[in-house]
C-alpha cells in the first residue's frame, strides 16, 4: 500500500540515464529558481514603507531615493553573481566561494547561513502567500498556519516528483504574476500621468521632514533590501541547467534582475503616489490593486497570482538548498545522505528535510511573515557580504586580465552587503539575535560530523588498522523464549554453521517454570546444551549480559568468536507488531554496541 501511494505522489523511478532529461532550460529555470527574488516585490517595498510609517505618512516619499539604493545593491550583486557563475561553474555559490578564497570557517558561516536561509525562504515565502490569500478572505484568517503547512506538504510532494516536473507546473504562475504586475504597474502609472490620482495623497518629493535621521533611512533601505533574497540561488543550482550551464545560468540571472528591478520600481512607485500606508490585515500589494482597479476580477486576478507565487517561491528553496547540501556533504560536513538521489534523480533527502523543518518554522512563529522576515534577510546577507569579499580577494591575487572591473563590482557589493548586515543588528537585534547563537552551533556540528567521517575513514583504512585475529570457532548463543517453530528454525540454522558449540539461553522467572523448561528441553533437543538463568527481578537483558561477558571472556582466550543467534517471529501484517513485547529487538539494540560480539537475527514469517 506503501509503495502505490508513493508512486500515485511521485510518480515511476527514473533511471540514472535519464539524468539529463531533468536539466532545465531559461525559460523553465527562470520561473523556478526567480520566483523567490521576483515574488519578495510582494513584501520588499511594504517593508520600508512600514519602517518609514514611525515617523509619519509625510516621509514615506523617502521611498524613492530608498528604493535607488536597493536598485544600486540589485545591480552589484547581480554582476557579481554573475562573475561566480563564470568562475564556479559547478555551482556552490556563497559557500564555495568562501571556502576557497577565505578559508573554511567563512565558508562554513556562508553555508550554514544559507542552508538556514532556504528554510527560511520556504517559510517566509509561503507564510506571506499565505498572508496574500487571507487580505484577499478575511475569514480565513484565523487558519493561517494549518493552510500554510498545508502548502508546505504540497511543493514538497511536488519537488519529489523531479525538478523538470515541478518546473513545467511552476512556470505558469510565475509568469502570471509578472504579466499581472506588470498591467497593474502600466494602468497604475496612466492613472498618476493623467491625473486620476489626487497629488493630495502624497508628499512632495523633498519635503522636510521632522525626525528623519540617517539611522531611520539606513534601517529602511536594510528592510527594503529584503526584496534581493533569492537572487544567489540561481549560482548555487547551475548543475541544473543545460548545457552551456554557465551561460544559460548567466542570462537566466540577467533576466531576473532586469525583472526584479522594473517590479521592485514600480511597486514602490505607485505605493508612493497612491500614499499606501502598510496595515497589519492588508498587504500593500493590495491596497495598490484595489486602489486602481476596486474589488473586480483584476483585483483577485493580481491577489491570485501573488498568492500563488508567494507560495511557490518557496521553490527556489527546494532547487537550491538539496544542491548546497549536496557541496556540504561531498566534503564531509553534513551526512552523506545528502548525497543520495531518489527514484526521480532529485535529491530527495534533502528535499524531505527542508520540507519539515520549514512546516516546524511556521507553526512557532504562527505563520507572521513580519517576525520572520529580518531572521530571512539577514540570514542572505552574510553570505552575500562573504561571497563578495571572497570574490574581491580573489581578483587581487590572481589579477586576470580585466580585473579591476570585477574588482570594484565586487568591492561596492560587498561593502553594501555589510552596511545591511550591520543594520539588521543594530536596528533589528530583538529579532536576529539568535543568527550569533545558531551560527556558532552549525559550525561546531559541521566540525564534529567531519572529525567522524575522518575517524571513521581512519579505522576502516586497510593500511592504518589493526592487524586482524584469524578467528578458529564460533560459539553460537541462542536465547529462547519457549520451545516453538521460530526456535526450531534458529537452532536448524545455528547447526548449519557450528554444531558443537551451540548454547541455548532460557530466562525465567518463577523456579517451577525453570524446572519444566529443562525436562522440555531434555526431550526436545538433547544434543543442544542448554543454560538457565533465573532472574528473581524478571529482566531479561541483565543475566543474558553477564552470562555473555563470561562465555565472551574464556571465548577470546581460545581466539573463538561470540555469535548471539536471534529468534524473531515476523508478523503478516506490520500493525501486528504492536501486540508483541518485541523483546528480540531490545536485545538486539543492546547487543550492536558490545564489542567483539556478533549479533545475527534469524527471522520466520507467519502466515497469517
């Protein structure tokens, strides 16, 4: 039943050969790996505005030059991810960047930071779809974090299924929600041009304004910068593009950063002429769309679309983050499970694990977009202000022709990116305090899992281990519980492989019962010695500990080697083993960790 669900959700296996088919073209890759950059417009804007409103409406003008300013950062930091495109061509992004040009600390910091960072993408993205859905039906507001984890289930299922799959499904609302900005952003701006909109609802650009400090502008233009998540996923998935996937990877990031620059300018554009002012209940986008078109069809069409690519935005999340993991892994900083892809060629591990962790993310912080966003933001930034300065000193050491360019690119991105960075500290710290507490913690865990690949890799090395002792015998310890079939059938196969040195273990309880087992036993299988244990406290696993240390003890004097042989009954049904005291299974999980001990199961199935 297990196995036609999973099919019925994922769909067939694809073979290893099939591999290629799953790489995806610009058009494709544009609508998966963008939509959490083009979808941030959606909440970008509404975040300065909501920084700005502490003063008054009257400053809501500084808008303009904020959004200049974050148009500035967009343009460095697409021309230098366009740079790590070219000279990391088998993606990585941030992190790959980091580590080889600033050491492997910072590249830990960039990766940790960004694998943080694409939970939090699926998080943000979908809570504020979410969010999208709710302004547009009040009444569902009150279900905001069952319809979000709701939607979490849903692209992650989708992204099992293959990223060519789940890019052909994707590519249509990605797409509608530009054309839809884009006749809101036309209609809006023939609105302010032919005068329908009142100068009354807007200051003056220019305008003084009382208790506007360079701090309060700085923390906007850091707010708004949260609308430039996203644009370095497309550097860490160029594996799945096709070939030549650096330069369909370099005019897929063009595209997006053209986009994201008309949408981000017009957003901020019209939510400054119509004089928006951000509410708790009603997003910007909104307010923007039912100023210029009412409550009609192309209000819920831009609601629609918005809702739809706020959720799916969370897609850049998936393609990323099992390919950063994927960087992580290969060198021994996270499990090699990774590493792994499933039935369809995705790396499905990583895809399962981003899903959970994004649904646990929303239910505690109840699905409110504002309370996640600044952790989203500057969880980017860090990498962002590491890959650039990792890019900078790059060009300083090799100096390729033409670097200086590149090197003044890198240089302003990088120097934006931290004044950001700072700024979310300085003026957000209640909210992202905990990056200083979790960051330290993923490195130390990312060092503790390396030290155990290299231990591992150590011991099991041919050349570095113990000289390996010839082994002449086995002695063969079953423990019965009765005498039945499934201890019958263990015995047959202990005498398969060591006839002579078989030892049944029984433990009872009561003397009585102890006495009748052995006459049992005396006529049963009188060629098979047979050890009792009474055990007056009725544990089990104790005197079989002991009697196992003393046979272990004159075993390796004699080079023999300790064989624990166990009976275990499987059930027809997997629902019947919760009527068994599963008593072979705890022995077992005891057994695996004493040394110099070999554990076998022998199992027999019933039949009904």
């Amino acid at each position: 039943m297990v196995s036609r669900l999973k099919r019925l959700l994922i769909g067939r296996p694809l073979k290893s050969t099939e591999l290629g088919e799953q790489k995806l073209n610009k058009v494709k890759a544009l609508a998966i790996l963008s939509s959490d950059a083009l979808s941030s417009v959606a909440y970008g804007p509404e975040q300065i505005l909501i920084v700005l409103a502490t003063v008054g409406a009257a400053a809501f003008w500084y808008s303009i030059p904020i959004g200049i300013g974050v148009l500035i950062l967009l343009t460095a930091l697409i021309l230098s991810y366009r740079q790590i495109i070219f000279a990391y061509p088998y993606g990585g992004g941030a992190y790959v960047v980091s580590r080889e040009n600033l050491g492997v600390n910072p590249g830990l910091v960039a990766g940790g930071s960004l694998l943080v960072d694409y939970i939090l993408t699926v998080a943000v993205s979908v809570s504020a779809g979410t969010d999208a859905i709710t302004s547009a039906f009040p009444q569902l507001h009150p279900y905001n974090v069952g319809i979000a984890i709701f939607f979490v289930v849903f692209i992650t299922t989708l992204n099992l299924r293959g990223v060519t799959e789940s890019a052909s499904i994707l590519a249509y609302p990605v797409y509608l929600f530009v054309l839809a900005l884009f006749i809101l952003i036309g209609v809006g701006l023939y609105k302010i041009i032919t005068g329908d909109v009142s100068p009354d609802l807007h200051t003056p650009v220019g305008t003084p304004v009382a208790g506007i400090t360079l701090f309060l502008l700085l923390r906007a233009f850091a707010s708004g910068s949260s609308a430039l998540t996203g644009v370095e996923a497309i550097s860490n998935a160029i594996p799945n593009f096709k070939d030549p996937a650096p330069k369909n990877a370099a005019k897929t990031l063009a595209a997006m950063g053209i986009l994201l620059a008309i949408l981000f300018s017009g957003i901020v554009v019209l939510a400054y002429y119509y004089g928006t002012t951000p509410t708790g209940e009603v997003t910007v986008v909104s307010q923007i769309a039912e100023e210029t078109f009412g409550r009609n069809f192309m209000y819920f069409f831009i609601q629609g679309t918005t809702a739809l690519i706020l959720i799916l935005a969370a897609n850049t999340g998936y393609s990323a983050f099992p390919l950063l993991a994927v960087n992580l892994a290969k060198d021994k900083f996270i499990p090699r499970m990774f590493t792994i892809r499933g039935d369809r060629l995705g790396y499905s591990n990583g895809i399962i694990i981003l899903g959970v962790a994004s649904a646990i993310l929303i239910a505690i912080f109840n699905a409110e977009t504002e309370h996640l966003i600044p952790l989203y933001a500057v969880g980017v930034f860090i990498p962002f202000t590491l890959s650039q300065t990792g890019m900078l000193l790059k060009w300083i050491r090799e100096k390729p022709q033409g670097w200086v360019p590149k090197f003044i690119i890198n240089t302003t991105g990088a120097v934006i990116s931290l004044t950001v960075t700072l700024m979310f500290f300085l003026t957000k710290f209640a909210q992202v305090w905990s990056v200083l507490v979790f960051l330290p913690i993923i490195i130390f865990i990312f060092h503790c899992i390396k030290k155990h690949y290299e231990d591992v890799g150590d011991q099991l090395r041919i050349t570095t281990c113990e000289p390996v002792v010839p082994i002449k015998g086995n002695v063969i310890i079953v423990p019965v519980a009765g005498i039945t079939h499934v201890v019958e059938n263990s015995l047959e196969y202990a005498k398969s492989l060591s006839f002579d040195q078989i030892i049944a273990v029984y433990v009872p309880f009561e003397r009585e019962d102890e006495r009748k087992f052995e006459e049992k036993w005396e006529k049963w299988q009188p060629d098979v010695r047979l050890v009792t244990l009474f055990s007056p406290y009725r544990s089990i696993i104790n005197p079989l500990r002991k009697f196992i240390d003393i046979v272990q003890h004159k075993a390796s004097e004699s080079n023999y080697k300790v064989t624990v042989l166990i009976p275990q009954f499987i059930p027809k049904k997997w629902w019947h083993n919760i009527l068994h005291n599963q008593t072979s299974l705890l022995i077992r999980a005891y057994l695996l960790y004493r040394r110099d001990v070999v554990v076998v199961t022998v199992p027999y199935h019933l039949k009904k």
